[in-house]
C-alpha cells in the first residue's frame, strides 16, 4: 500500500556510503525531509529530476527542506553519479536490504526491481505533508513546484 499524505511516515534506514548512514529519525525535530525514490542512476530522466532538484535546492534548505535521492542501485554507483552531477544533497542507497524502504512506501516495482518515481514531503514531525507517484516512467515535472508550493502552506 502506498503511503499517502497525511500518513506517518516510515522509518528508513539507507545507505549513503561505507559507514555512512541516513534515517528519517535523524531529522525529527529539526528538519522536513523531500524523500525521492526514482529507478536508477546514470539515466535521462532521473538525472534531469537530480538537476532540477539541485537548481532548487536553496529554496528547500530556506524551508527547512532536506532532500533525500533515493534509489536501489548500490551506494558507490550514487556517490559516484552524485560526484558527475555536481549535487549538494544525500544521494542514498535502498540496495540491501534491496527495497526495503522503497517497499515500506509502497513504491517498489517487483518486476524491474526497482522503485517507481515516489515523492514524499515529511514534516518535522514524521507526517507526509505532500506525496506524488508516478507508476510510469515520465519525469515528475510538478516534483519541485508542488512540493515547494506545500511547504509554503505548511507554515
């Protein structure tokens, strides 16, 4: 089942590098979280979702935003395409347990072995505040736009 907004978010537990974790739980109170599922790395449409994000990435941090980009392929392939794109933002591993948080949001695709382009905005509280899934592989142009628009509300 999809999470949606107005759920309580799952915790997740991923990968940013060796010895380098990210959990929900270290921005409780502190922070929202942007947490971005998309297929995989070094690929068209993912990678102008990675840039729009980056080119926007000041007004997400000016609203207390961080964003977590998340994919199944394994952390020394994100670190590496994080480094080629030039991004500022945690780049996070779902390889092991492969999908767990993917499937914890209801976004994994069973027959690709990855996850769906799934967007949620968690407060500082652990709630989705806003959510977007697209079940087909078409680029999220209303990602950066709508999620902004809903922090603003958030206020």
């Amino acid at each position: 089942m999809v999470v949606r907004t107005g759920d309580r978010a799952p915790e997740f537990d991923l990968e940013v590098a060796h010895g380098e974790r990210v959990r929900l739980s270290d921005f409780r109170g502190r922070s929202n979280v942007l947490l971005v599922f998309h297929p995989f790395a070094f690929t068209p449409v993912c990678e102008e979702e990675a840039r729009d994000l980056q080119a926007n990435l000041q007004s997400f941090r000016n609203a207390q935003t961080e964003i977590v980009f998340v994919s199944c392929d394994p952390a020394p392939a994100r670190q590496a395409w994080k480094r080629e794109l030039g991004a500022e933002y945690v780049f996070a591993s779902d390889f092991w347990s492969h999908g767990a948080a993917a499937k914890a949001y209801g976004v994994f695709n069973e027959t690709t072995g990855a996850p769906h382009r799934g967007t949620f905005l968690i407060d500082k509280e652990g709630t989705v505040i806003w959510s977007l899934v697209k079940i087909t592989d078409e680029r999220r142009t209303e990602l950066v736009p709508e999620s902004l628009h809903a922090l603003e509300e958030s206020e």
